[in-house]
C-alpha cells in the first residue's frame, strides 16, 4: 500500500543445551490447546520460477566483494500462487539446502534451495501452506496473522519448534514443525510490558536465538521503530525467562527488518529505510557477543550498506548456515508486499569473511 502523504521517513508498508532449556522455561506459557496436530486442508505444491542475478552492485557486475561480504549469487523469484509473497522472516536449514519463509499475509513457505557450486539457482519441492490459530484454522484476519519475524529454538525444519513474532496483535507464539509443515500454535512468550506500547504496524519486527556467549539459548526481539524519541531502537532478550530490555542506535532513521545469530554469540541486525526521493536502502550491523546485554546500548559495527543501485528491494528476512568448509553464509529475502509491478521478491546469497 503507498500512502499518498506518509510520515518522513516512511516505513516498509510504504515501499513499493542452553537452547532447549530456553524453549521449555516456564515464560513459555502453554496458552493453546494440547493437541497440536496441523491439519492438511490447504497445504500445496507450488512451481518457483528463479531469474539470476549475476552481480550485486549494476554498475560494477565485475565487484565480489562488499566490506567483509562476498556476494554469491542472487534470484528474482515469482509464482502463479496467489499466497506467493510477503516473505519478512527467513530461516535457513544448518547446509543451507532448504529454508523456510514466512509471510506477513499469513503463510509459510517450505523449499529447498538448488545449487551450482556455490551459487544458488532455484528453489524447489516447494510447499506453502497457511499460518494457523490455536483452533487449527488459518488465521485469515491481518490484525492477527501479520506475522513479521520467526527463528528455530528447537530441532530441525523437519521435526522442531519455532517462535514466530506478530505485529498488531503484538505476540510471540511457539509452533511445532512436523514433517516439515507448520503446525498450530502450542504456547506464547511473555512480552515485557512496555511492548503493548509499540506501534500496531510498527512491533516485532527481528527474532533470534544468542548461539554463544554467556546468554547463550536466550531469545532476542526488536521492534521495527520503537525509539520514543530516544534515539535508540528497543531491544529485549530473554535472561531466565525474563525480557530485559537493551538498545541499538538510531542511525539515519533506518527501521529494523530481522536478526540472525552467529556461532560466536554476535549478532547480525538486517535494516531498511525509504523515501521516495531517495528510494529504498538496506543495511546490515554487526553486535559484538561481549556487548550483548541486558541494559547495553550499542551502535555496531556496518558490514554493508546499499541503496537502489544495487540488486535489493524491501529486504525483510535473514538467515545463516554454513557451507560445505565451515564458511558462514548469509541469506536474505525481501517482501514484495504483493505490489507486483513496483516490487521483486528477492533471494540473495554472501559469504561473511571474518576480516
């Protein structure tokens, strides 16, 4: 949706052991209904279309390098389902062979991802199915289905638990994944009280797990744009089953999109800002482990900033994995917000070199 007067600058509707112990805690209140069985009604396969993208900066198709990241290749992708789009949560699979999306109209999208060498080509075997209530039905209202961050606490993609963010109805609900479907909800995680305060279009926007340091298995949460004239974003991780709150600086007015975890305890944080005199950009912040804390307020470190001459659009979801030496490889997706005329779901690859 593009609003004819938006606010300065404009949000995305605008644009065009330590682990299991986590997800077990009691602040996982079992909310739901017991039997967690996902019905089959409305799960289907679905054809991807991939378009390459060769090289990540237009004018510079000879350029690999980017800061500490190595592009590895990129796609455009489309499909004839009407549920295709709207990706603003990203988890990959340890090998990076299959990922799972979750859309903010409500859906899930399970693919596994083609390779030649170290580029990614296609998304295959793909399945899309929706996002369910506590009943086992779709949630099917936006206020309740605006799902916008999800991370893996527990298992696999085939057979484990997932915590998914929503905005709106602000909450952070766990489902069970079985047989690589996404179940109903089964419980919820106690959000700290000011988060009833965030902005309905503006909640939780990036969720993670901390993979090392000394909160390692805690879950981690950012609001799109909660700085309440601060000049910092908000912030919470999970310590004991308890939200405490940490910041992460302001800078340039760009809102948070996603987080991603890394082996080390650090943290990755995916940005995105937008004007129409500008068009849309995409930034992407280092967190050292050792400053992660509740109460910290932190600026990070910027690995890559790009603007709209590079291949990106509203780049929404983030995952790791790792690739056959052990290197750490990052993935993004974008949310083409169903605007197919003016927007592209994007599907991008780079190695993280540790220099």
């Amino acid at each position: 949706m593009i609003d004819a007067n938006p606010p300065m600058p404009i949000h995305r509707r605008a644009v065009a052991g330590g682990l299991l112990a986590v997800v077990t805690a009691p602040f996982l209140a079992p909310a739901f209904a017991e039997d967690n069985a996902a019905p089959a009604a409305r799960v289907e396969h679905i054809e991807i279309d991939a378009r390459p993208i060769t090289h990540f900066e237009r004018d510079r198709p000879e350029a690999k390098r980017f800061g500490p990241l190595e592009f590895c290749g990129g796609l455009v992708l489309t499909s004839s389902a009407n549920e295709f789009g709207g990706w603003s949560a990203l988890i990959m699979e340890p090998a990076g062979r299959s990922l799972l999306a979750i859309s903010d109209e409500g859906s899930w999208m399970r693919a596994d991802v083609d390779y030649e060498g170290a580029r990614p080509v296609g998304l295959s075997r793909a399945r899309l199915g929706p996002l369910l209530g506590a009943d086992g039905r779709p949630l099917t209202r936006k206020v309740e289905h605006d799902a916008e961050a999800a991370t893996l606490i527990e298992g696999t993609l085939e057979r484990g638990t997932l915590l998914i963010g929503f905005e709106r109805h602000h909450r952070i609900d766990r489902y069970v994944v079985e047989n690589a479907e996404v179940g109903r909800p089964t419980g919820t995680l106690e959000l700290p009280a000011e988060a009833k305060r965030m902005p309905a279009n503006l909640g939780i926007e990036a969720l993670t797990t901390l993979k090392g340091g000394p909160y390692k298995g805690s879950v981690v949460a950012f609001a799109e744009r909660f700085t309440r004239g601060s000049g910092y974003h908000t912030g919470w991780i999970w310590v004991g089953g308890e939200p405490q709150k940490f910041q992460l600086k302001d800078i340039d007015g760009f809102n948070i999109t996603d987080a991603a975890g890394l082996a080390d305890g650090s943290l990755l944080v995916l940005e995105r800002f937008f004007l129409w005199s500008e068009g849309v950009k995409m930034r992407l912040r280092h967190l050292a482990a050792e400053a992660i804390a509740p109460g910290a307020r932190l600026t990070g470190r910027t690995l890559v900033e790009a603007d709209a001459s590079f291949e990106i659009d509203n780049m929404e979801g983030l995952g790791v994995h790792h690739g056959p030496n052990g290197e750490t490889i990052l993935s993004l997706i974008s949310d083409d917000n169903f605007n197919h005329i003016l927007q592209r779901t994007i599907f991008l690859q780079f190695m993280l070199h540790e220099d």
